[in-house]
C-alpha cells in the first residue's frame, strides 16, 4: 500500500488537477451530469474526481489505503461541497444508499470475481455507477498491476461503455 502512496504523493495539488480535467473531461462531464444529494467516489485515492467537481453537494470518499486518505484530506482541503473520508476495503459491502458511485482508476486493478463482487455491491448501495478504466490500447500499465482489457470484458458486468481519447480510455455506465 505504500507504493500506493509514493506513486500519488506528487500529484496532489492544482497542477495535476489541471493536467486531470482536460484528459478525463468526458468521464467528469457524465459523473457531473449524474451527481445526487449524496455521492460516493469508492477507492478515492487522492481524491481529485471529487475536487474538481467543484459543486456544492455531500461526497463520501472511500479508501482501503489510509496514507491515500491522509493525501486525499490534504488535496481536499478547500474543495468545495461536504466532504467525508471513509476508510473501507472496496470488496466488502456498504450499508448506505448513494445517489452516485463512482471510481477513476480502480476496477483494474481487481480480477474478474473482485470487479463482479465490486459491482454487486455497489449495484446494492446505488442505482448509479460509473467507473473509469484504462483500455487495451495502452502499451503497459501505469502503475504496474492494471488489467488493460478490451470493451467486451467490461460488457460481461452488465454495463454500458463508452469510449473517449481515441479508445485508450472507457467510461463504464451501470443505470
């Protein structure tokens, strides 16, 4: 889990914010577009889909590693809305209701039988999720243990996917 930490320690901050909105805007568009009274961003990280957001509405971020919420509360610090770290393990079930779910940079990091548990669980907590995913098009993985898989893999856990930045990038839709 330190690597974890090591690989995200620089990214916090306005610069890698910036960098964040204009490679994944269509993923932000749709998690913007869906945004409810309570919303939960499940494997957080350092938090930056909910920091640039930027509106003014109740987030619960969630995270297994609590150095990465140590780095989340620092890159938080004056986003906007209300904002509540949660540490929990992303397989396990959450027992509140969300309007959204959603997650940049996780489900491919799990096997087939973690991303169906992920999802079932969370299909349990919201109607709504939307996760992003690195396609198959990218040569290696960026931090080592991605899964790079195509379309029809995703297509096998119920949802929609949509692609962006020429195929390399997927939006998975679960409504």
């Amino acid at each position: 889990m330190n690597a974890w930490y090591e690989f995200y320690k620089g990214r916090v901050g306005h610069e890698y914010s910036s960098y964040f909105i204009e490679r994944y805007a269509p993923f932000l568009e749709m998690v913007r577009h869906n945004l409810g009274d309570l919303n939960g961003e499940f494997g957080c990280g350092i938090g930056t889909v909910t920091k640039v957001l930027g509106i003014h509405v109740k987030y619960h971020l969630l995270d297994n590693n609590i150095a990465m919420l140590g780095l989340a509360e620092d890159n938080l610090e004056h986003a906007a809305g209300y904002i509540h770290l949660m540490h929990h393990d992303i397989t396990a079930p959450m027992h509140i209701k969300y309007d959204l779910v959603y997650s940049h940079g996780v489900l491919e990091h799990f096997d087939a039988p973690d991303v169906k548990k992920i999802i079932d669980h969370q299909l349990k907590c919201s109607n709504k999720l939307i996760h992003y995913v690195p396609s198959h098009k990218y040569k290696k993985p960026s931090f080592g243990d991605e899964r790079l898989m195509n379309k029809t893999y995703w297509e096998q856990f119920g949802c929609s996917v949509v692609e962006f930045n020429d195929g390399y990038d997927y939006i998975l839709v679960w409504k």
